[in-house]
C-alpha cells in the first residue's frame, strides 16, 4: 500500500514540531560548524583537503567553483547538487536560496551576478544562518543577505527574484506544495527554479518512509518525479524538466543517514534500494 508524504510526515511528528526538530537538527550541525571559525584559514584549508568525500554533499562542486570558495563553506556543505551550474545567473540578477545553510551556493551566486546583483539566503536554523552570514564576510561578498525564517512564508514581496535556487533542503519541508508556491511567488515573470533533491526511484519501505533521522538525512521526505512535476505544474510553473546527476550506493550514502531501527525493520526490503536512490535537479519557469 502506497504511504503518500502528508502520511509520512503525520507519523514522523506533528507538522509544527517536526519544523522545530529539523530546526534544532541543522542548528546544532551550525553550531558545530561555528566552532572552525577559531581556527587559522591554513588549518581550515588542510581540513577540506583531508575531508572525506560523502556519496550526496560531496564532489558537487567544479574546481573552479571550489576556488573561489571560503574553506568553512566547503566544509560545511550539505547540498546534494550544484544549482548554479543550472540556474547560471547573470550579471545584475536577484538570486534566492532556499534552506541556504553555510552558503557555498550563496558565494557562488554572489560571484555570478557580481555587485549589481544581490542574493538572500533564507534559512530556518539561527546557527546556519548566522554561519552563512560569516562565510559571506569571509568570502568579501557585499551583495550577500541572509533571513531567519521558514521557506514556506518568507517576508519578501511578490516578483522580487531573478532566480530561486534550493540545495537538498526542501525535502525537509513538512509541505512542499507550500515552498514551491512561494518559490513561485517570489519569482519575477520569467523567473527560473532551480531546485537540487535526492529522489528515490522506488516506493521506500515504511520503516525508511517513516524514520526521522531518515527524514532529517532528506531521504524520507522525496518527491518521486511524477510529484515534483504535480507540484510545479500546480503552482503555475512551466517547462518542467528533472535531470539525474548521480545515482548513490545505498549502503554507502542512503543507509547511514536512516536509524538502525529503521534498516532492521526494513529486512528484506533493503536489497531492492540499491541504486534506487539519486541527486536530481529539478527546473521550472514561471510563465513570462
Ligand atoms: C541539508 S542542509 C543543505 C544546506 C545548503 N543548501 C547546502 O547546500 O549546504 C538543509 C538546510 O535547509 C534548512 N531548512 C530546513 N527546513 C527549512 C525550512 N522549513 N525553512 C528554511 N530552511 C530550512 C536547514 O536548516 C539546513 O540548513
């Protein structure tokens, strides 16, 4: 029997209180990540090159892009993609990053579409905003503003960006439909989405579809694409497209996010998530 998303999410926690366990979740890897900020810059670049590559937050990244990035936003990198390399925005644009984190993605956009342009990160972890805002200062990037808030409601006016761009944060949200019509609502006519989220091939075992440490890990609240299409079409987007850009090894990358609870109830099921799992971005126009 197929568990949609609302039945998922209504037995992980109640909608309100899973916002603030996500909250607290990403506020304490903040926090965490706050910490780095004593140590020297060549300390924190022997750091990054001694990083162990992670299946999802890993390899995301050109070398170029890389380059130009504070070694803090590097290390504390938890998208599941590359958005700019999609959305490419121009110079003089507004770029909006929902779910933002430290701001890798926030500097890059930052360098794309230089001082005449501006870009706002949003994110509803006071510690991750608070990082991003360092990285900024880090990074020199003048045009960069962040906002505490929740991405479903965000106080910006109607048409105020160019493009909006998501790394592996809105499978966390407790309604998507809720997100992508802000997304649409923020945009300009014209205005690209540009979101980067794991999808699963396959319908997961309730025990994985209902885990909360699967959830908080974004694997429990995917989208199948025929559900990213729905919610996009339905807010009013066109041109939707979904790209692959890696499959993942599930024992590799999907298993240790998921409790042991989760994978043992899970039994026999296992065997069929084997690269059923993948980073995927999602494009949408908001009609000119
Ligand atoms: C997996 S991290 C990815 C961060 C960043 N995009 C990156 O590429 O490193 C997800 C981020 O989304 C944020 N987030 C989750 N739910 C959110 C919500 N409802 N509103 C705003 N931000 C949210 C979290 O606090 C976290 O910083």
């Amino acid at each position: 029997m197929t568990i949609g998303r609302d039945e998922r999410i209504a037995a992980i926690a109640a909608e309100t209180r899973l916002r603030d366990i996500v909250a607290d979740r990403f506020g304490e890897a903040g926090s965490t990540l706050a910490e780095l900020t004593a140590l020297s810059d060549r300390r924190l670049h022997e750091m990054v090159s001694a990083q162990e590559t992670d299946e999802i937050s890993g390899d995301n990244y050109t070398d170029q892009q890389l380059a130009m990035l504070p070694p803090l936003a590097i290390l504390g990198s938890l998208g599941s993609g590359n958005p700019l390399q999609h959305a490419m925005p121009r110079t003089g644009e507004t770029v909006v990053d929902l779910g933002c984190g430290c701001g890798a993605d926030l500097v890059l956009a930052a360098q794309a579409v230089g001082p005449s342009g501006s870009v706002l990160g949003i994110d509803v972890a006071v510690e991750m905003s608070n990082l991003s805002r360092t990285v900024a200062g880090f990074a020199r990037a003048k045009n960069i503003r962040v906002l505490h808030s929740d991405f479903s409601h965000v106080d910006l006016p109607d048409c105020f960006a160019d493009v909006v761009i998501s790394n592996n944060a809105i499978n966390l949200a407790v309604n998507v439909g809720d997100v992508v019509r802000e997304a649409f609502r923020l945009l300009k006519p014209d205005g690209r989405a540009v979101f980067c989220e794991i999808i699963a091939g396959i319908e997961l075992p309730k025990s994985i579809a209902t885990d909360q440490l699967a959830f908080i890990g974004s694997i429990a609240g995917d989208l199948s694409p025929l559900e990213w299409q729905q919610a996009l079409y339905g807010a009013g987007f066109r041109d939707v497209d979904l790209v692959v850009d890696k499959i993942y090894d599930f024992h590799e990358a999907i298993a240790p996010v998921c409790s042991m609870e989760a994978m043992h109830k899970a039994g026999k099921k296992r065997k069929e998530l084997e690269e059923q799992f993948a980073g995927a971005t999602i494009m949408a126009r908001k009609p000119a």
